[in-house]
C-alpha cells in the first residue's frame, strides 16, 4: 500500500502532456485525502480493537455469569435433594417414632386391661367366698345347735328345798349357794360345734 509520502515524492517522466504544476496540485491533494483516510482508517482499526477487546471481556463475563448461574443452579438442586431427603428421613423417622410410641401404648393398655381382668375376677371370686362365709355363719347362728342351754330355775321349787325356819322368815334370802352356783362358768353351758366352710 502506497503511503503519502511515497505520492508527495513520485517522479514522473518529462514530456509533452498534462500540466506539471496541476499534476503536482493533484498529487497533493490525493496525499493529503490519502492521509486522511489512513488516520481515519488507524481510528477505525483502534476502535474495532477496543470493541472486540470490550466484546471479549464481556465475553468473558458472561462466560462467568453461565458458570456462576450453572453452580447456582446445581447447588440450590443439591439443596433442594438435600432438603428432600432430610425431609424424607425425618418424616420417616416421625413415622417409625409414632408406630413405636402406639405399639407401646397398646401393649401397655393390653397389659392393664388383663391385669383390671385379673382383678375384677379376683374381687369376683373375693366376694362369692365372702358370701359364702356370710351365709354359712349365719345359717349357724339360726341352727338350733346353735342355742343355749339353760337351767330353768322356779323360785317356789328354791323355796321348797328350804328349811321349815328359813321359810317363817318374812324378808327371803337369797340362798347363797345357788348365787354362786349361777355365777360359775358351768351355770350355761355352750356345745361345741364343728364349723364347716
């Protein structure tokens, strides 16, 4: 490519022809445009430099941008499983907790219930004997084996044992003997009976 100088500087041959000082007039001019348009394609060249080194940063920006948002997008799917699973764990720990808790419930009210039975059947069988006893004591107490023998004294067959001067006395005595024979343990006697339950 030919530079301004190169024109500015171009010798041409001496002859019959075109006008040297036009030539030359022309010759600058082109020079001058021909410069001109170097600069402005220099500018050009620099910006298109700046634009691409701008669209390579950006680039490479965005390149980072794509790799955060892959890793942002990878670590909230990581959180999202992770959180699933913890979730999914807990429920079923939640899970086997509570069928734990009810089996124990439930075997601990199958055993107060046999032992209520258990109970009840003994209070049962606690209340029939207590009844039969009951019944039994009283069906000995109105038995006539039950009865006490007594003597049966008459207070003219008292007075007719007596002698002829204890009978003119106005005021009777008490005959002493037959007090202390009505206050000894042998005056009642009780028969023994064989209790049977």
């Amino acid at each position: 490519m030919l530079t301004p100088s190169e024109i500015r500087e171009k010798i041409f041959k001496n002859g019959l022809g075109y006008d040297k000082k036009d030539v030359e007039q022309f010759i600058q001019e082109i020079s001058d445009d021909y410069e001109q348009l170097l600069a402005e394609n220099e500018n050009l060249n620099k910006k298109v430099k700046d634009l691409t080194d701008s669209i390579s940063y950006y680039k490479s920006i965005e390149k980072t941008l794509q790799k955060a948002l892959v890793i942002a997008e990878k670590t909230a799917q990581d959180i999202k499983n992770n959180a699933y699973k913890e979730a999914e764990a807990i429920e079923m720990n939640a899970k086997a907790n509570a069928k734990m808790i009810e089996s124990k419930a439930l075997k601990q009210s199958e055993i107060l219930e046999h032992k209520t039975l258990n109970l009840l059947k003994q209070y049962e069988l606690f209340k029939a004997h207590f009844k039969n006893l009951l019944n039994a004591q009283i069906e000995l107490i109105n038995s006539e084996s039950f009865q006490i023998n007594t003597l049966d004294f008459s207070y003219d067959e008292i007075l007719a044992s007596q002698p002829e001067n204890a009978k003119l006395d106005s005021s009777p005595k008490e005959d002493t003997n037959i007090k202390a024979s009505l206050d000894t343990e042998d005056a009642f006697e009780f028969i023994a009976i064989d209790e049977e339950l």
